[in-house]
C-alpha cells in the first residue's frame, strides 16, 4: 500500500470497541451472577448462530430481532423467561455500553491523524448502532472520530458474508478489487470477522485482550489468520501506521 494513501480503519462495535459486560450486570439483577453469566455467553452465541445460519439459508431478520429472540433461547435453554418490560430494558442497555479500557487512548491516536478514516462497521441495524456510538457514555464523546457508521442493513447479509466487506468498499469509496480492498483495514475482537476480511483481501487487525494467542483454524494460511494482532487498541493502531509505512 502507498504511504500516501489514505487508511480506512473500519472498527467492529460490539465487542470490540463496546463491552456488553454492562448487560450481563443487568441479567445478574434478575438471577443472580452465576446464572446470568451463563445466559449472557449463551445469548452472545446464538446471537451469532443466528446470523450465520440467516446467511446460509438466504434470509435476513435486522440484528434488533436477532439479539431479542436469541435472548429468549438462551432463558429457554435455562428453564427461565423474563417480561416484556424486563427484555425491553436488556435491548435498550445496548444504548449504554461501556468502552474498553484501550478505546479512548487509540481514538485519540487516530483523530490526530490525518491519514487515517475511522468508521463503524457492524451487522447492527442503522439505528440500532447509531444509538449506540452516540448515546454510549463512554462512546459518545468520540462519536465524531467516525466518519461513517456503515453496517449490514442495506445488503441484507451479515458478516462474514462477502457482500458484507463489499458494501463496506462502496461506502468508503475503495475499488471492490483486490487492490481497493487491500487498502482498507479491520479491526475486530471476533475471529470469524477476521477471517472474513481477509478472505475478501482486506488488512485485518485482531484484538486479542485476553492474550491467548490466534487458534482460530477454519482457513489455513496468511488468508485465515490476521495481518497482526494485539492486546490493546493503541498498539493495533500503531502497528498499522508502522505497517503502512
């Protein structure tokens, strides 16, 4: 890539940038922490269950309804159910998630770089993010970091589908060819986005907080694995200017 060009970092939201930590505290309100850890972890996974599983059989329900009926699995899965009033509250706590420790030293890294063009990119629904980045405590303040919000809606096709990481290009501008793709960055906290990116010829950076290392093995090769990773946001950032240059 051309140092003179410039750098579309597209950031992934939830888990990523927000933690939903806050919400499994509120579930924890209704069961007690032990339970409300294991439905939380459920919930995050047929949350995403569903989306592939939507892609698969070529369907699309927005990610509002995914998260509320994948909620009701999980409670099913337990032998527990929760009231109208009680879900609603959970669904609108995705409007108050915390940041990541790392989130506020790296944003400001990237606001103070004129080569650099920050955007959200998520399988949210337009509103549904767009709440989220703006009416986030921690967020929010940073909101104008992002030059775009993109996210799945439009295409109907949750990532890691391609049309997903196409649809990103078209908005930012970048050919959908391999050299346009390549000049555009993910930085993502989940592996099968990762590997989706880099499946499509994008750069991508793995958040890897926990320190474990990249085991992922669906696609072997430089194509299934991250062009680098880190432990915390800064250092991703600044791998990535170090990378381009």
């Amino acid at each position: 890539m051309s140092p003179e060009k410039n750098i579309v970092i597209a950031f992934d939201l939830y888990g990523t940038l927000l933690s939903t930590e806050s919400i499994a505290k509120k579930l924890a309100d209704h069961f007690g922490q032990e339970k409300a850890s294991s439905i939380a972890t459920l919930w995050r996974r047929y949350q995403l269950e569903y989306t592939w599983r939507l892609n698969s059989m070529n369907q699309y329900q927005p990610f509002s309804e995914v998260t509320r009926n994948s909620l009701s699995h999980a409670l099913g899965d337990h032998g527990l159910e929760l009231d109208k009033d009680s879900v609603e509250a959970l669904m609108q706590a995705y409007n108050s998630l915390s940041t990541f420790p790392d989130v506020d030293a790296a944003l400001s890294v990237i606001s103070k770089n004129p080569r650099l063009t920050a955007v959200v990119f998520s399988n949210g629904t337009d509103s549904m993010v767009s709440s989220s980045v703006k009416s986030s405590p921690d967020l929010g303040p940073h909101a104008s970091v992002f030059k775009q919000i993109v996210t799945v809606e439009e295409v109907k096709k949750f990532k890691p589908s391609p049309d997903g990481y196409l649809h990103l290009a078209e908005k930012v501008g970048k050919e959908k060819s391999r050299e346009g793709m390549q000049e555009m960055w993910l930085i993502s906290g989940n592996p099968f986005d990762i590997v989706g990116a880099r499946a499509m010829g994008m750069q991508a950076a793995w958040v890897d907080r926990q320190g474990n290392g990249w085991s992922d093995g669906l696609v072997t090769g430089s194509a299934g694995t991250p062009t680098l990773m880190g432990v915390d946001l800064s250092e991703i950032v600044e791998a990535i200017l170090r990378y381009v240059s």
